[in-house]
C-alpha cells in the first residue's frame, strides 16, 4: 500500500532536487486516477544522487520484481550507474525516473512544473502538457486512456482560464 507522504517529506528533508510525474502528479491535476506508486523525476548531480540515496536508505529501497536475497544497494553508485529504478520500499512502490519520455531529463521536467501542496508537502509537480506528451510517448495501452482523461482536464482548465480574463 503506498504512503507517499513520508517519502515525500523524506526527499525534501534531505533537499532532494525531483519533479512529481505519472499517477501522483495526474491526481494533483484533478485527475480521478488511483496510483499505487509515486514516480519521481531526479536531477543527476553527484550531490543530489547522494541526497537521494541517503533519503531513502530508511525505507530500505528494493528493485521491484528482482528476486528477494538478491544483493542490492540503492547507493550513490548504484544511482550513478543507472538512470530508471521501479523500487519497493516500506512506504510503497516508487519509481525513480532520470529522464521522462516525451519530456526529457530533470532540466526539461522541472522547466514544465509547478509548485503544488501534495500530502502537505509542498513539491514540484510535472505540468498538465507535460504529463500528455509523455503519455503519448511512452504509448502504453493504460495510457491511452489516461490521455483520454488528461485532455479533458486541459480543455477544463484552459475553459477556465478563459473565463477569469
């Protein structure tokens, strides 16, 4: 069951650089979608890999899928050797993402989000357009409605902009 609320609080504890994207950023936007984990895009600096690493390190961040006893850290090393984890960890499933698709890497994603209260938690949140490009890209058949979703959204979001000019 996800808990996202302490991951979160734990990222921004430990200064964490990271946009909210996939399900958790679509609910932020209005949508009815129910996520069971968070996806988060990280920026790749050797000090925020570090930050990252030493944040979850009290939810004992494990890959998702792999076989348990398997060794794993999910160390700076670790972080800097890869890019994409899908991670369980005692708070829930979390992925961390270095690039979104349709988006790019954490320079393009944070330059299309804004600062949003999630879980009392004030973070970064990938933007309505940004979450439709990156649906389209990724192309999966749970996306597709999704987009389906996420189009109504923007087309009642830009309606009432319209209406407070």
């Amino acid at each position: 069951m996800l808990d996202p609320e302490p991951l979160l609080r734990q990222l921004k504890k430990h200064q964490v650089e990271f946009v909210v994207i996939g399900g958790m950023a679509m609910v932020t936007h209005g949508s009815a979608h129910i996520t069971s984990d968070l996806d988060i895009c990280y920026e790749r600096t050797p000090q925020n890999i570090s930050a990252l690493a030493e944040a979850l390190t009290p939810f004992h961040p494990y890959l998702r899928g792999a076989p348990r006893g398997l060794p794993f850290n999910f160390d700076a090393q670790t972080i800097q050797a890869g890019l994409n984890f899908t991670l369980e960890t005692d708070a829930g499933l979390l992925d961390v993402r270095g690039e979104v698709s349709g988006v790019g890497g954490f320079d393009q994603a944070i330059a299309q989000s804004k600062e949003y209260l999630v879980y009392g938690v004030p973070v970064r949140v990938l933007s309505l357009n940004a979450l439709i490009a990156s649906k389209k890209a990724a192309g999966r058949v749970k996306d597709q409605t999704h987009l389906l979703e996420l189009e109504e959204l923007r087309k009642l979001n830009e309606a009432s902009e319209e209406g407070d000019t």
